[in-house]
C-alpha cells in the first residue's frame, strides 16, 4: 500500500491531469446533489476487503460523484458565502497536501509555518492592531470564534471570584450561527439584542444595564460581527469597543465573512474600531480566495491565547524545548494537529501581490452596487435594503416563502445558478427573500441579469 510501482505512478499523472483540467477550465457545470441511494445505485460497493483499485475508484470520481458537488468558485454560485480561491492557491494546495508538513510545532513545519506567518502579517497589518498582536489559521470560523471565547473566558477566571461561574456573553441576532454553536461548546451562556441592523454601544450599553447583578458579575464579553453573513451589516465597532473598555470586557469581533473586505480603501472606514478589539475572526477561504479550509484567528495579546490553548504532555516537551524554538502555532487554538492551511494562501499572496487582492475584493463591492441599481431598474423585484459590502438583500414582488424555494430548486436542477432564499426581520415578523452574496470577481453583469430575469 505504500509502495512504489508503475500503478501509482499512472495515477498519479492521471490526478495530475485531473487537476490540471479543474485548475485551468474557463467553464464549470454548477452540479447537483444526488440523494445518497442514488449515488450507491450508481457506484456501488466502493470500499471492499480486496479494494476495487484506483483508476476504477477515480473513474467513479470523474464520472459521477464529482458532479454531485456543487463549485464554491462557480461565477453564479452566489449562495451563503461561496469561495473563488486563484488558482495559484488550488495549485498549492495540492503542495501542500503533497509536502506532508504537520504544521503543529516550528520543530517539524518551521518552513511551512513561516509561509503561514508571512501571511499572517499582512493579514494583521489589515486590522490596525497594535504592535505585538498575532495570530494563527484555524478550520474555520466556529473554531477560530471558539478559540477567541475560550482564551477570553480563561482570562476572565484569573479572578478567582468567577472560577465556578459560568460565562455569559452578549451579541445579536444578526450576528452568524457559528457564534450559538461555539457558546455551547464552550458552556457559556449567550443573550442576544434583537436587532439584525447594526447592533449599535448604545443598545449595547442598555442591554448591559438591564442586566442583573449575577448576569453582569457573568458577563465577560461581548461579540460584534465586522460583516454579518445575511446582510454585510458591520456593527458599531467603535461605540462597541467604548462599552467594552468601560465595562472590562472582553471585545471579539466575528469578521469571518466580512473581514476581507479590510483590504478594499473604499469601505477600511467602515470597519473604525476594530483595531480595539482584543480578538478578531476572518476567514481567508471566504474573501481573501484561499482554498477550504483556512480560517484565522487574531488576538491583540497573543500570550493570553498561549495560557488558555498551550497543551502538556511529556511526549510535547521536546517542542518546547530550546533546541526546537520557533512559533508554535497549537498553542494558541484548540487544535493539537493541523495542517499548514496557511501556505495556499501564502503563495497566491507572493504570486500575485496584495494589489490584486485589494483589486478583487473591490470587484466584489461594485458587483453588488451593480445589482443593486439592476434590481431599482427591474418591475418584478425590489431592494429589502441598500446593498452592504458584498451582500445584496431583495424581493420578488408578489412571491410567498414556497416560490422563492421553488425558483431555487429549478434553477439548480437546470444547472444554471444557485441562489438560496434567507429570511429578514419585518417589523415583528420575519420575511423570506432572496440574497446575491459576490464573492467571486468572476461573475459578470450578464450573469446577474439572467438571475434576475429568471424572475420574471
């Protein structure tokens, strides 16, 4: 099985070939999922005693379970949040993967972790932070929020007062799913303001007034979004950091979606504050067109990361010893292993320059400018509210929450775009609509057009 002969060698090539292809093709279908009975009626028994070989195996990748995915990067995949990694990141990825780097400790990844930390830095340099802060690259959001709110926790339970109590942490509705889901794991409750606009310090200080004496002794900190992912709404990140400074809490903003649009000159504004904050999420597989998954998690004082995430073991002592000095990236997340999920996007940053990063995500801002007055212009549609960042909200005039899914379904079943319904708090209710999300500076104006069309 790990040996070397001429089978691994033509598979290899026929990988290689593989993708290649992907990597170079101007045209994706934007494929369709297949019910699991469907797809075991088609492959059928893939994993066996005696294996059904590699190129039969890749065969049924090809031919079949390939299609069954659907392209983050296709130009009218504009769902959630879609990705668009270059493709200088997907050919590095495959480097990546190929080089066998456990990018844990310096002593076994130093080379791959400096790559990482090169682009750290300017992912940094983006926020404004301080000298001193830093980060690491996380799965994801959920864990790199999970990894902020458990070094924020341990940092407020130095005070023996609060060594048995649990957490409480304040954010708002609007703010991503990821947030509820991390609060869970970390076991700290969450209370929510009920505003999906911008959640701004005054309401932020109302609530914590409102608050009793045993949840304000609970309270240790509280979460804004740079970007949420319905709307692209960012929160009053300066008023926000006023109230957190006031009242000794800790600040994490949740720019996982939104903080790639740090790069753009035309909305940096928009973001004031977050240099305040004492930890920040943002996830380059989204805006910053790195490959799944590479998530990043930034603190203001990454030693207090270090005390909360550094784990003991006697078989670890060798990588903290003098000898294997170097930046050791597990101590400041919740993962022991990891891969160097950093070095795509290192090498698409040293391919290209930041210039063009700046350039594509701009693309993306005017792309949803550009739907927006399509959509003033159109009689079948209308905007819910302005477009903010890449995120465009809109109503089919006369639609019920049954046809928006409908028109979902068809579109995707004909291979043509995929374009989810969301919902969007009307009053004391709330409404289904449709949502654009660029990402990609790939889509055209045309693409959008016949979205839109498809409406009518």
């Amino acid at each position: 099985m790990h040996k070397i002969d001429i089978e691994l060698i033509e598979m290899t090539l026929d990988v290689m070939k593989y993708a290649i292809g992907r990597i170079s093709a101007t045209e994706h279908d934007i494929g369709k999922p297949k019910k699991a009975e469907e797809l075991k009626a088609i492959v059928g028994e893939t994993v066996t005693a005696k294996g059904v070989g590699g190129e039969y195996a890749f065969n049924l990748w090809k031919e079949h379970l390939s299609k069954a995915n659907v392209p983050v990067d296709h130009p009218r995949n504009l769902a959630f949040v879609p990705a668009s990694p270059t493709r200088a990141a997907i050919m590095f990825d495959l480097v990546t993967s190929a080089s066998s780097i456990h990018g844990a400790y310096w002593m076994e990844g130093a080379g791959g972790i400096f790559c990482e930390n090169e682009a750290m830095s300017w992912i940094v340099s983006l926020t404004g932070l301080p000298e001193g802060a830093f980060g690491v690259f996380t799965s994801g959001g959920t864990a790199a929020n999970l990894s902020a709110i458990v070094t924020a926790r341990e940092y407020w339970r130095r005070d023996e007062t609060y060594k048995r109590e649990k957490g409480l942490i304040i954010t708002s509705i609007g703010a991503h799913s990821s947030i509820k889901a991390m609060a869970k794991v970390a076991d700290v409750d969450i209370l929510l303001v009920d505003s999906e606009e911008e959640l701004k310090g005054d309401a932020l200080r109302k609530t914590i007034d409102a608050l009793n004496f045993h949840q304000r002794k609970r309270l240790f900190a509280v979460v804004a979004t740079g970007g949420t992912t319905n709307a692209g709404i960012i929160d009053d990140l300066e008023g926000i950091a006023n109230v957190c400074e006031q009242e000794n809490l800790w600040f994490h903003v949740d720019a996982a979606y939104g903080g790639g649009a740090l790069a753009a000159d035309s909305v940096r504004h928009l973001f004031r504050g977050i240099e305040r904050a004492d930890s920040i999420t943002i996830d380059p597989h989204k805006w910053m067109f790195s490959p799944y998954d590479c998530g990043a998690v930034i603190y203001k004082n990454p030693e207090l990361a270090k005390e909360a995430h550094s784990q003991q073991g006697s078989y670890l002592d060798i990588f903290k010893d003098e000898g294997a000095h170097g930046f050791n990236p597990t101590d400041y997340q919740i993962q022991l292993t990891r891969r160097v999920r950093g070095l795509p996007l290192w090498f698409s940053l040293a391919t290209h320059g930041t210039d063009r990063y700046k350039q594509a995500v701009e693309r993306g801002l005017e792309l949803a400018q550009i739907a927006g007055s399509m959509i003033e212009n159109n009689p079948h549609v209308e905007l819910v509210r302005e477009p903010s960042l890449s995120c465009v909200l809109f109503r089919r005039i006369g639609w019920n929450p049954e046809d928006y899914t409908n028109w979902t379904y068809e579109n995707h079943k004909k291979g043509f775009a995929l374009v989810t319904p969301t919902k969007w708090k009307n009053g004391d209710s709330f409404e289904t609509v449709s949502r654009f999300c660029f990402i990609n500076p790939d889509t055209t104006e045309k693409d959008i057009a016949m979205i839109l069309d498809s409406m009518a």
